[in-house]
C-alpha cells in the first residue's frame, strides 16, 4: 500500500514539466507507451504531414502537432496498434533560401561561385540542425512519437520512390515538357505552380499606364489600351477587343482613340461614335519601340472574350511571352511570344535601352519614354492582386521557360471521385478540394534549382526521353554503371555525373538540370513510409491513412499531393479522414507575424506558460475558426481549468491526509448510498461516454468543453456541497472523489500529459503503487455504456441545479448575500431525498414539496419552464443572528488562512470586539464556531495583544490564533 505525497497549492507547472520530461526519459516510458499495443488487431494509420527542418518550431507548428499527438495518445489508450512515425521536409526552396540568407548569397551565381556539392551540404547540414531542434521541441510539447524512426524527404529512399513514381506518370501518358509563359520568381530564378501562386497573391498598389497605339495608315487615330505592368509593354504583339463590348471613335483634343464605351465615360469623352467592333478586329497598328526584338512582328487587333470594360479601356495589351493567358491566346491565333527577360528577371539583348535593367524597376523609364513618342495617355496609381514568391516573398514577373509537368486533366475525374471518399473535417474542405480539383491546371513539378529531388528524365537529341525509376534502372542504361554503385547521392552535383546511353540511338545523355517541386517530397509518403515496393503486405496494413491532419491550406498541396501520387499509383484515396484547421491569430485577432511583433516562438511561450495550457488553448478551439493565442487568452484557461483541477486535487490530498485516508480495493462506486457521491459517479461515466463519442468523431474541441465542464462541476457542485463530509473525514466521500478524480486523469492524458502524470503518479502510484500501471499514459482510456448510467440521478440533480439557480437569483434580485440564512422555500420538485441538498444550496431552514405555486407577503417566485421556485425573504431576529454568525465564520476562516495555517492545524482561537451583537452571536455558538473554524477552542478576551483584524457588518473584530 503507497502513501499519497504533500501537494503544492502553488505547484509550478513549467518546472514541472520538465521534470516529467526527465522522468519520462529515465524510465522509458515512450518506448513502453509505443510498444503497448503491438500486434494487437485494431490498427490505426496516422501518417505525419512533414514539417519543414529549416527553422524553430512555431506555435502554428505546435497547433498541428497537438491534434496529431492527442489522437495517437487517444487510440493508444483505446488499444490501437500504431506506428507513431514522423516526418521532416528537407528539400526545395523552403531550405535553399534560407542558406542562402545564412551565406549572404544573392543570386544563383553565387551558389554556382560556391559550388554545388557545398551548397547541398550546407543545406542537409541545416536540415539535420533543425531536425533536431525541432524534435526536442516536439518532446517539449509532450508529444510521445518514434522519433528515432522519423522519415525525412531527403532520404535516397524518399527520392527514389519518387523516381518510381515518376516513371509510371512516364507509361501512363501522364509526363510532358512545355515551353510556356511561367510565373517565375527572379530572385530564387525558378519558376512557381499553381499551388504555390495560390499561395503568394498579395493586394499591392501599381502604377498603371494608359497607352496610345497608333493605327497604321491613319493620321492622328490611336487604339487605346491600358495595362498595370508597364514592363510588358515592349514585348508586345497583340491588342484583343471582346466583341460582347460596344465600342466607339471618342474624339479629344483633335485625336481620335478607339476604347470600350463604358470606359470612355469614365475617361472624360464627351464625343463618341459608336463603332461595329468588326471594324477593330485585324486593324494593324505601329509597334512601341523600334528595338531588334521587334523586328518583323506584325501587331493587330484580334478577339478575346475574356477583355473586360470594368478596368481600363476594353482594349487589353497582349504580350505572349508575358503570360500564361497572353501565352494561349498567341498559340491560338498564331502569333508569336518575345520573352525579354533573363533567369534574374533582367531584359536580355535586343530591347535597346532597356537591356540589362530589371524589369521592376524600369516603370518610370517607359512612362518617359512613351511619352516622348506621344504614347503616354495618362498614368494613375491601381490596386491589384499579383503573385509573390511564396518563400522569399520577392514580386513575381513572367517569362517563357521549359517546364516539365504531369498532365492532370487525363485523371481529374478520377481524382475528383476519390477525394470525396475521404471524410472532410470541416465539410468545407471537402468542397475546397473538389472546387481546386475542377479549376486546377497540370502540375508544373521541374524546378530551376539546386537542392532537391534530381528529377531523373535523360532527354536525347534524338527525341526520346528516358525516364528511370530507380537505381537498378539507372544502372543498367548508365554508360557508367560502377558510377551508380559509388554514388555519394542522388542530389546534384553527384548525381548529374552519371550519363546514360539513349535507348533509341545509342548516344551518351547527361540528366536534365531540373529539380523537384519540394510537394512531390511529401506526397510520396503514403508509400515511401510504408514500404510499398519492399513489402506490399505492409503497405496493405497500414494504407490508407485513417487520419491526417493540417492547416487548411493544406488542401492543395499536401492532401492534393498525397491524393495525386495515390491515383496514379494505385487508383485509390491515400486518406480516410482528413482534419483541417484555420489561422493562428493574437489575442486581438490579428494574423501572428514577426514583422508585426506579435509572433510567440514555441520556446518562448513553453518556458513561460507550459506545454499543457498550450495545447489546452488548441484542443478548446474549434477548428473551423481561427484560434487565438496570448498571454490573457492563456491566463483565462488557466484559471478556469488549470487551477480548478489543481485545486481540486490539492483539496483530495489534503483531507485525504488528514484523514489518514487509504485506498480501499473493495470500494464500489455503484453501491453508494449518498445522493452526491451517486450523482458525481454517474456524472464521470456520462461524461466519459461524451468524451469517448467526440474524439471517436474528432470534435476535440467538444471533448474538450465536455472535460472542462465537469471539472467545474467536480469543484464548485460536488466538492463545495460535501465540504462537510470531506473535513469529517467521510470515507464514501473521499472514496467518491478519489474514485472521479483518477477517472478524470485518465480522460485527460491524451490532451495535458503533463499534470495528468503527476496527479497520476501521486493518486494511483502513491496510494496502489502494487497493482498500478508505471504511468498514465499506458492505461486504457475509461469506456461506458448508457445501461452503465443511473439517467434518473443524472436528469433530477440536473433539475436540483437549476432550481437552486433559480433561487439565488430571487436572493440576487433582493440583494440578500447567500451566508444570510431564510426561513422556507416552496419548489414542485417532487423527489424528496434531494430537497436537503436544494435547501442547503438555498441557506433555507425548511423546503417544502407544493404543486402549484404559493403566494403571499414576503413569498418571491421565479419560474423556468413548469420548475419554479418561492423564497420567504422575511428577516426574522433568528435568521439575522443566523446570518450575523456566518459572517463572523467566514470572517475567522479568511484571517485563518491570511495567517498561514494549514487545513487540519488545531489551534485557540482568541476574539475582542467592542460590539454587543457580535459578542452576543460568538457567546450563543462559540462550541459550533470551535468546530467550524477547526479551533480546538474560541473564546472571547477583553482585550487582545498583536491581534489580526477585520470587519463583520461595520463591527471591529480581533483575533488572535495560538498553536
């Protein structure tokens, strides 16, 4: 038989956080926890979303990783076997721009100037720095995961199945190379996909520029057109009317200009022709500029349903190397593309003074120089939405590039069907991803980079592309074989050494320079993690995942990822369920940033306010909503739930202790006499029951209320109504409450691991340490069933609580204080055994059972539906005396515990007051008032040395506590 350890009221949670951390290491006790359920026959997957190794963890990062731990904890304790691995994203711009940063790099060129293989070993060096970080981070949050299992993206293994991957996109028709119009960022000198423009659209304010293009043949008559990139303007080649607009001749100043009708008002016309647009289309107009570029370009008018009247003129300037929609109307109508800019986003040869400039900063260039030709119409300052590199931030431009993509249109349908056999949390996202599903283009995955997947495509002269699926691939085309063999990696530069021999004509052919897009990395993972191509029985086993969980932008690209990889490999859904969630916000709602100095580092806020409350804060959040985080927001949860569980405990232990108090084996929580202790048992099954339901429906924010109502239940319902009991030592009670408490630990140790271990290890270790589990975390999460529930005890308590709320409101309205007694209550609360706890919870001397409402003088009645409740408010001398004692009680026990003395701790207690009426009240219950205020006497002195003082109804009153 154990014994239960002394508590601290004041317990601090951050130290004693971590010293679990250390007792938990000391003990084994993740590896105890992983291992529990081995080969047991329910399974559940749970495949991590890799983080990024590239810098601390942030609190967004703690967010994902508290549902992703609180789940597996939770199946865990329901008997699941699991594989508890998680992963780590390594490769792709996310790593390469910040060791660029790190090595004050600015440009490719640097990184050439470096060389290559340093360049991919500072990358994994930084990888394996934050990696590591990052797991003790993890650690730190109380995750319990198989960290010395972690996969990471940049493993030759993850490659390679990549490879694999790739190579069936190859035999299914699926891979193809383009040269088209791409949003290309200028400063990491790549091109960016869909998925990722998705990511990086900003509201930004451009100058834009209305443009005079003269008709040729025609004196003084000009095609007006507008754009908001002024960069463009000397690579075009078209201007497109759509001919649903109505168009006119507006004459001003003795020049002719030919626009859209609705714009021309805008533009302050006031003499317009209306003009057949057929009249526009094929008009030829003069090039801007006389540059070689635009050397035998013929410029016209053609038709384009997607010009629009609301900005501009209804005359759009096309520029088919510019971009993708300029690019596909040029293909359309044949003409061709001028691509002016270079890989940093600087004008190459052929565009005059304009060469070698960057292509943001020539505005005020072309607006000097269009005006000095009589182009310049007028210029004006325009808000517009346009794409940013989503990592280095860096404003995007457009050029012509050849791409390598995977045509996605051949599986849409395919993929849209399997995405909705997954279960969406919240719906929305389900419909999210049907909506990027229905509008999405083909996946742009080749990158003009250095450090990430080697894309393994061997493109002869000859026409015929090669593409290997693996290192036994690549060995037996390599015109080096010993090279695979002795291959250091599969990243560049080493891997760019090996040649193969073109299958069709015999020549030697270096790999293509293109690297991976970094989302091919982590959709792989439903494979690459569970062994597809070493044993497909395994694979089997744990595919598809039963659960996956991240931010709800994660909809296009991880979910989307994961969901391509698992069509094009095996025809199926890689995901059952899918779990989204919102934004991280400060507490005054505002979007977390370090720019805006309201971003918390994950270290910051574990070392200040502990692990629990944070993940506390995320589990409490619903995750449909943006959840806020702050030290108020924080505070909040832990004074109304931290410390009301704490104190709770500390409340057990203490009397528990007091009463030398010791578990009994034979305890049966379902032959219980007392009204209280029957209904705070029924209360912890139910809501083990609704505890149990949420989580099986991943709603933890319901879980999570659920819990927190009941603990206040516990503590201001249960506990404060057998206060009486506790002190006296009633062995049902602290039974009871020991019996809540531990069923309480265990339903909470999937979401605070932390206070949950110590109450565990003091509760269940220190008072059955012989038949106890080591910890916490390897117990079996408390199940009930509705039959396992006294429903009567649960709905008439229910009635009892709201009854005596209804009659602390009458005493509200009358501004009568709860410690001053009433004489009678009349309820139709027919179960008689409850009255007793209704007029206590009143202060009533008597309730009485009425069917219909009593009235009279002084009788005050409030109703809830068919329950009320009538209160006598009359005073009487007694009830005042009553009353006027409590005061003196309460008075005594405040200045009891300003002293410092501890519950149980018997001492005299000594009291003077000048007052007759409070001498009177002491004098008439000084043997009740011993017992009230744990004295072993009190009596009432003339006079009184060194005293504490306080005040009872405006009377002085002196006391005085001996030991």
């Amino acid at each position: 038989m154990g014994k239960l350890r002394d508590v601290n009221q004041r317990q601090d949670f951050v130290q004693m956080e971590n010293d679990l951390l250390k007792w938990w290491d000391e003990k084994g006790t993740v590896q105890k926890y992983m291992h529990k359920n081995n080969g047991k026959e329910k399974r559940f997957s749970f495949i991590d979303g890799p983080i990024t190794a590239n810098n601390p963890m942030g609190l967004h990062h703690a967010w994902a990783r508290t549902y992703k731990d609180l789940v597996c904890r939770y199946k865990g304790m329901k008997g699941f076997d699991q594989r508890y691995q998680m992963g780590f994203d390594c490769q792709g711009l996310w790593v390469e721009v910040e060791v660029e940063k790190a090595l004050g790099f600015n440009s490719k060129k640097d990184i050439y100037d470096y060389g290559l293989g340093n360049f991919t070993d500072a990358c994994v060096a930084r990888v394996n720095k934050y990696s590591a970080i990052q797991t003790e981070q993890s650690k730190r949050l109380g995750m319990f995961m198989d960290w010395e299992n972690s996969y990471y993206t940049m493993s030759k293994e993850n490659n390679l199945y990549i490879w694999n991957f790739l190579k069936k996109c190859h035999e299914k028709g699926l891979l193809y190379k383009n040269h088209s119009a791409t949003t290309w960022c200028p400063r990491c000198e790549t091109g960016l996909s869909e998925h990722e423009k998705a990511d990086g659209y900003k509201e930004i304010e451009d100058t834009s520029v209305y443009v005079k293009f003269r008709i040729l043949g025609r004196e003084n008559e000009y095609l007006l057109a507008w754009t908001t990139t002024p960069w463009t303007l000397s690579a075009n080649v078209l201007l497109a009317v759509n001919p649903k607009l109505e168009y006119v001749k507006a004459i001003k100043e003795g020049v002719t200009y030919y626009l859209a009708s609705k714009p021309s008002r805008k533009l302050g016309f006031s003499e317009a022709e209306k003009v057949d647009v057929k009249e526009l289309l094929d008009m030829k107009y003069e090039s801007l500029y006389d540059i070689p570029a635009q050397k035998g370009v013929d410029h016209y008018v053609v038709k384009w349903e997607l010009v629009s009247e609301d900005d501009g003129t209804g005359i759009v300037h096309i520029a088919p190397g510019c971009g993708q929609e300029d690019y596909e109307l040029g293909l359309e109508v044949g003409a061709p593309a001028i691509s002016p800019l270079d890989e940093s986003g600087k004008y190459t040869e052929g565009y005059g003074d304009l060469t070698g400039k960057y292509a943001h900063d020539v505005k005020d260039e072309v607006f000097e120089y269009l005006k000095s030709k009589d182009l310049l119409f007028k210029t004006e300052n325009f808000k517009h939405v346009y794409p940013h590199c989503w990592r280095c931030k860096t404003k995007c431009l457009f050029r012509l590039e050849n791409n390598w993509f995977i045509n996605l249109d051949k599986i849409r349908e395919e993929l849209k069907k399997e995405a909705e056999k997954a279960d969406w949390v919240p719906d929305y996202a389900g419909k999210r991803m049907q909506d990027w599903l229905k509008n999405m283009g083909d996946w742009m995955i080749s990158r003009k980079r250095f450090y990430g997947l080697s894309l393994p495509f061997y493109e002869c002269d000859c026409g015929e592309l090669t593409v290997v699926g693996g290192l036994e691939d690549l060995k037996k085309v390599a015109v080096d074989p010993s090279k695979v063999d002795n291959l250091k990696s599969i990243h560049r530069p080493w891997v760019d050494e090996i040649e193969i021999k073109c299958p069709k004509c015999g020549k030697d052919v270096s790999r293509v320079s293109d690297v991976g897009d970094c989302w091919l990395d982590a959709g792989v993972v439903p494979f690459s993690t569970l062994k597809y191509l070493e044993d497909k029985s395994y694979w089997e086993k744990w595919f598809p995942a039963d659960y996956v969980t991240e931010m709800i932008e994660q909809v296009r690209l991880w979910f989307y990822s994961m969901l391509v990889f698992g069509v094009v490999m095996e025809g199926k859904v890689p995901y059952k369920k899918v779990l989204t969630f919102a934004e991280m916000r400060d507490e005054s709602n505002d979007k977390m940033s370090k720019t805006k100095k309201n971003y918390i580092p994950f270290d910051e806020a574990a070392d200040k306010v502990g692990s629990d409350l944070i993940r506390w804060n995320f589990a409490l959040s619903p995750y449909g909503k943006n959840v806020r985080f702050g030290w108020s927001v924080i505070e909040d949860a832990r004074r109304q739930f931290m410390l009301p569980l704490w104190n709770s405990y500390v409340y057990f232990v203490t009397y528990a202790k007091l009463h030398n108090w010791e578990y009994d084996k034979s305890f049966d929580e379902n032959k219980l006499s007392d009204l209280m202790d029957r209904w705070v048992v029924n209360a912890t099954k139910n809501v083990a029951i609704e505890v149990n339901s949420a989580m099986d429906n991943y709603s933890f924010y319901t879980a999570a209320t659920r819990l927190q109502d009941y603990v206040m239940d516990l503590s201001t319902w249960y506990i404060r109504r057998s206060r009486d009991r506790f002190k006296g030592g009633n062995p049902d009670a602290l039974n009871t409450l020991y019996y809540a408490l531990v069923s309480l630990v265990k339903l909470l140790a999937p979401f605070m691991p932390f206070i949950t271990e110590e109450m565990y290890q003091n509760l269940v270790i220190g008072a059955d340490g012989d038949n106890a589990k080591e910890s916490v975390h390897l117990e079996d999460y408390p199940e009930f069933t509705e039959a396992d529930l006294d429903l009567k005890v649960l709905e008439t308590m229910e009635k009892v609580r709201k009854l005596s709320s209804i009659g602390l409101k009458i005493r509200d309205e009358k501004k009568i204080k709860l410690r001053q007694p009433l004489g009678l209550a009349y309820t139709n609360l027919k179960e008689e055994q409850y009255l007793p706890i209704l007029q206590s919870e009143l202060n009533v001397s008597e309730v009485k059972y009425t069917e219909k409402e009593v009235a009279g003088d002084n009788l005050t009645t409030l109703k809830d539906g068919l329950d009320f409740i009538t209160l006598s408010t009359e005073l009487t001398k007694e009830l005042k005396q009553a009353g006027l004692y409590r005061e003196v009680a309460r008075a005594v026990q405040n200045l009891r515990k300003e002293a410092g003395l501890v519950v149980g701790q018997k001492v005299r207690v000594l009291l003077n007051t000048q007052s007759d009426l409070l001498k009177s009240v002491v004098s008439d219950n000084i043997d009740k008032l011993a017992t009230d205020v744990g004295a072993t006497s009190v009596k009432l002195e003339d006079s009184l040395d060194n005293a504490m003082l306080t005040v009872v109804e405006s009377q002085e009153l002196a006391v005085k506590f001996e030991k």
